[in-house]
C-alpha cells in the first residue's frame, strides 16, 4: 500500500469497489463492474485506482472464456490474528494440512488444549480479602 493511501482518500465508488473485493475475496473485473452498478469502463478505471493505491492487486486470467482480471485484496500481514490457530503452544493441526483425521491424536490433542485454555479463561477469579 503506498504510503500515503489511506481508505478515508478513497472516493465513494472506490470505496465500495473494495468492499466488494473484500467481501468476495476476489472477484473477475468483469463481475467487478456489474456488481457495482456501474460501466465497464468505469469499473477498469476503478479497480485501476485502487491497485494503484494498494489496496488490491489484478492479476490477468481467463475467465468463461474471456481475458479478464481477478482482483484480489492486498492483505497486512500486521492485521492477521494467528492467535487463532493457537491452542496454548500448540499450532492447529488444520494449517498446511489439506486433510484432516478428526480422530488423529494431534487433533485430539488441540482441542483438549483448546478447552483447557477456555476453562482457565473462564474461572472466576478469587475475590480480594479485605480488612474488616
């Protein structure tokens, strides 16, 4: 993202031209438009901004036949959560893994990790003593 784009620069149809790309987590430019509401000329011209800007990134494919672009979200790494695939110290078995055997010991292992922490997130915490 450049260093002076903020999404408050954006105008009204780029905005929602990136919510759109947000939402969808990608979609062809010439879906893009229609979903806009708007010309295919000015849906281009569009997503051309926002690209320029750094909010997405178009990469060039074929798409029912046709040359298009998938616009896709640039993502900031600093605002991914990995905290949720963590069980205490354990990282999720899911990640990496196109399969998962939900009676694997490691998937066993995770989730009981996973609600120990829950259970010690949720005791009630011992009331201060006072002096009388």
């Amino acid at each position: 993202m450049s260093a002076e784009a903020t999404e408050s620069d954006l105008s009204e149809d780029e905005r929602r031209g990136l919510e759109l790309v947000r939402e969808t987590r990608g979609v062809h430019q010439s879906q893009f438009w229609k979903k806009l509401d708007v010309s295919s000329r000015k849906g281009s011209r569009i997503a051309s901004k926002l690209e320029q800007k750094g909010f997405v990134e178009r990469e060039e494919t074929v798409h029912e036949g046709n040359t298009t672009y998938l616009i896709t979200p640039v993502i900031d790494e600093r605002e991914l959560n990995f905290s949720l695939l963590m069980a205490g110290e354990m990282l999720s078995p899911f990640v990496g893994e196109e399969e998962v055997d939900a009676q694997s010991d490691a998937f066993s292992q995770w989730i009981m990790n996973l609600a120990y922490e829950d259970q010690i997130d949720t005791e009630p915490e011992p009331e201060p003593e006072g002096d009388l």
